[in-house]
C-alpha cells in the first residue's frame, strides 16, 4: 500500500475509537438464563408508564422476538433500524394501535436505554491520543453501524476528539449500514473536495469492524489495542506495523456490493 497516497481515515465506533463495557450493566434473569442488560433499568419505568397493561413475561418474549427479527432484517437487506422503531414494534404488537402514544413510549424507552450504553462507553485514553496524532497528517471522518444518531454524537463528543472529525456518518440516520456500498459513498461524497469517488481520490481505511467480503479491497487499521505498559505483541499474519501514530495495518478485506469504478478503497 502507498501510505503517502492516503488523504482521509475513516473510524468505525464501536471497538476502535471507544470500547464499550456490558458487564458494567445490571443482570437480567429471563428463562434461566442471566445476560448483562440495561432491561433492568427500563422496566420499572415501562411498568409505570404501561399500568396494567404491562406483563413482564409476554413483554420481554416479544421483545427478544422483534430482536431476533430486526437482525435478520439488517443481515438480509443492508439497512439500519432504530432503536425506537424496535421499541415502537415492540409496543405495537403488545396492543399499542395509536402511533402518537406508541411513539412517545418507545421514545422515552429509547432514552433510557441509550443513556445506560453511553454509561458504560468510554474512549481509552490511547484510542484519543491516536487520533490526535492521525489528525495533523490525514483528514479524519467516522463512520459507525448504530441504531441512535443521538447517543452516537454523544459518545463520540465524550471522547474529546470529535471536533478532530470532518464527516460523521450513523447508520440510524443513513438508512444503511456496513458494509453495503452506499454508506460508504456517501462518506466519499460528503467530503467534498477530499473524497471524489468519481476521480478514484477516496482512501478510506475502516477499522477492525464492520467490512465484510465483496468487491473492493479494504485495508484496516487498528489502534489502540495495546496497553501503553506493556511490550508490544507482534503482529497477526497478515499485520504489518503503521509508521504514523503507532497504528497496525492489516490485510486487505472487501466492501459489499461496490461498483468497482465509484470509489477507490485501499
């Protein structure tokens, strides 16, 4: 790879800018199972506002059910479902006909979720400096799957380098998610004068996740993964080692469903 030919770094969120720390939330005891869960912190709060209409039982069997429906939904078809149309469908098929009430239920449900997975989201002090660094020599953009434009702004403010970011893009907000093509043209078409697709000059670099096999070659980047204290590891088969702001490059994966003469991924 021409690492002088790069002029923009894409970051995914999740697990390369901030790492985000499940085990920190509440245990949920459902079906002898015991999973980390911010349900424990909405269901007092869904038991008040439903009254008698709530019943823990056939509403957390629905809610798993439109989980696992979602899911498949955004495997099969490349797009993004908030995380307030799956607590509106949720409601929806617990007797919820009147789509102004379903709304500002799955509204303030949506809250309180949310607000439990910025809690327990941080960006590693490393992971920022890494940026920092990035940022003089390369034009910075971020590109992340999730399913709440709003706590995703959030979390990459509280990281302390989200002003660092020319083009931010949520999958909650695009419609589609990684690794479909489009998002990432949009990025492309969003930095203007950085990023012409039609003139091959978008070199994007998506990190650890999130980039799946298709058409167009990608290289990832990972920062971040290693504990300033300790001796660094050497690199996976595959890795080789970044000379700017002690990132790792690895071998080359593929977008999906990309027109090979739009954008130029290396």
């Amino acid at each position: 790879m021409d690492k002088g030919a790069i002029k923009v770094v894409v970051f995914d969120l999740f697990d390369t800018l901030v790492k985000w720390e499940p085990e920190r939330l509440p245990l949920l005891h459902w079906r002898e199972r015991s999973t980390h869960s911010t349900l424990p912190w909405i269901l007092p709060s869904l038991k008040e506002r439903m009254g008698p209409r709530f019943e823990l039982e056939t509403f957390l069997t629905v809610y798993h059910e439109v989980i696992d429906e979602i899911n498949a939904e955004r495997e099969r078809e490349g797009i993004e479902i908030t995380c307030q149309e799956r607590f509106e469908r949720t409601l929806e098929r617990l007797g919820y006909s009147d789509p102004a009430e379903r709304s500002l239920l799955a509204f303030h449900v949506t809250r309180v979720h949310m607000d439990g997975v910025r809690k327990v989201t941080f960006a590693p002090p490393e992971r920022s400096d890494a940026v920092r660094r990035l940022a003089p020599r390369f034009r910075l953009g971020l590109l992340s799957n999730f399913d709440d434009s709003q706590t995703g702004r959030e979390i990459v403010h509280d990281s302390g380098v989200g002003h660092l970011f020319e083009v931010i893009l949520i999958s909650s907000v695009e419609g589609v998610s990684k690794p479909e093509a489009e998002i990432f043209l949009r990025a492309a078409r969003r930095g203007h004068d950085v990023a012409r697709p039609e003139d091959e000059l978008h070199r994007a670099l998506e990190l650890r996740r999130g980039v799946h096999p298709a058409r167009i070659a990608v290289t990832g980047i990972q920062i971040g993964v290693q504990h300033s204290r300790r001796e660094p590891r050497e690199p996976r088969q595959g890795v080789t080692v970044h000379p700017h702001a002690g990132i790792r490059v690895g071998r080359k994966r593929h977008l999906r469903r990309m027109p090979p003469d739009r954008l130029h991924v290396v």
